[in-house]
C-alpha cells in the first residue's frame, strides 16, 4: 500500500514537471523568427517588389462560454507558408492585435525572405491572454514578380476540464471594397 502512494505521489510530481509552463513556452520574442526559422529563411531579392498583398488572421486566445461566465484559454500558433515552388516570400510585417484593435506585439524587426515551400510559425502561449476573445494577426508579404499567394492560418489548442479543443482560422486576404 505504501509504494502504491509513493507511486502516486511521484507520478503527480512528474505531472506537475511536465505541465508547468517554462519561459521558453510562455512567449515567442519578437526577432526570434530569424533565430527559429534560419533554415525557412533566405536573403531578401535585390528586385523590385512588384507583388504585394496583406492576410487578415482572426485568432481566440480566450473563448466565452456558458453565456460569458467561463473563459477557456487557447495557445495559438500562426503559420505562414510559402506556396511558391520556385520564389522566396517576403514577409514584411507580422503583427499581432487584441480585441480592441491594440497592436499588442510585433513580431519582425525587418522584412523576412521565406525559401520556397517553407514555413514559419508564431506561437502565443495559453497563458498569454493579452489578444483577448477578439484577437488577429495581420501579415504583410510582397515578391520579386507573379508568385503563388501564401497560405497563412492559425491553429489554437486548448481544453476545459477534462476536454480537449483544437481549431483552425484561415487567414483573408484584405481587399479594398466600395464604390469605383
């Protein structure tokens, strides 16, 4: 009966090890896309950057529920792909807002050049609530010339008591609309 209880003990221990957030998980710094994703990366063209285009990405950090008296966090994970076979991607901007529409990070110093058919990610931790229930990303590319538009979506990943959840948004491509 003891070693069942040490057992137990020790099991819970090594759960709470394995599940409290360590520093490295709590935040991705601006500036550490390059450090992350060196071999996503490549120079920036020397031509002009005739193809432009921006993604609007809506994300939940947190979600209300039963009727707004219970918050579940989420962590989400932004991933911009490449879709090019052939050409590097730039990434100009990758910005992160909360739902009052308040810049809360910025993730690139500079502008990014993307290999073709390569990725990189921005990952916001569950505890880090600062987006809100109304948060997005918003991610400015351009290239040197046609190329194919990239894929951006957003994983966001969670639970409440004793259930799971794992959803996926989309980003948009932001187009002006209105009278011509």
């Amino acid at each position: 009966m003891c070693h069942i209880r040490a057992g137990s003990f020790f099991l819970a221990i090594l759960a709470c090890l394995l599940t409290a957030p360590t520093a490295e998980a709590l935040a991705q710094s601006p500036g550490s896309i390059e450090q992350n994703f060196a071999n996503s990366l490549t120079t920036v063209p020397s031509d002009s950057l005739s193809a432009s285009g921006a993604f609007y990405v809506p994300v939940y950090s947190s979600v209300s529920m039963s009727q707004g008296k219970l918050r579940a966090d989420f962590s989400v994970t932004l991933s911009v792909h490449n879709a090019s076979e052939t050409k590097p991607l730039v990434l100009k901007r990758i910005a992160y807002f909360d739902t009052s529409g308040k810049m809360v990070e910025s993730y690139l110093k500079s502008p990014v050049a993307l290999k073709p058919f390569a990725t990189i990610e921005v990952f916001i931790a569950t505890t880090d609530t600062r987006g809100g229930t109304g948060a997005n990303f918003v991610v400015d590319w351009a290239a040197a010339g046609e190329i194919a538009e990239p894929a951006v979506e957003a994983l966001m990943v969670g639970s409440v008591g004793a259930g799971h959840y794992a959803f996926i948004t989309q980003g948009r491509p932001v187009k002006l609309v209105g009278k011509n």
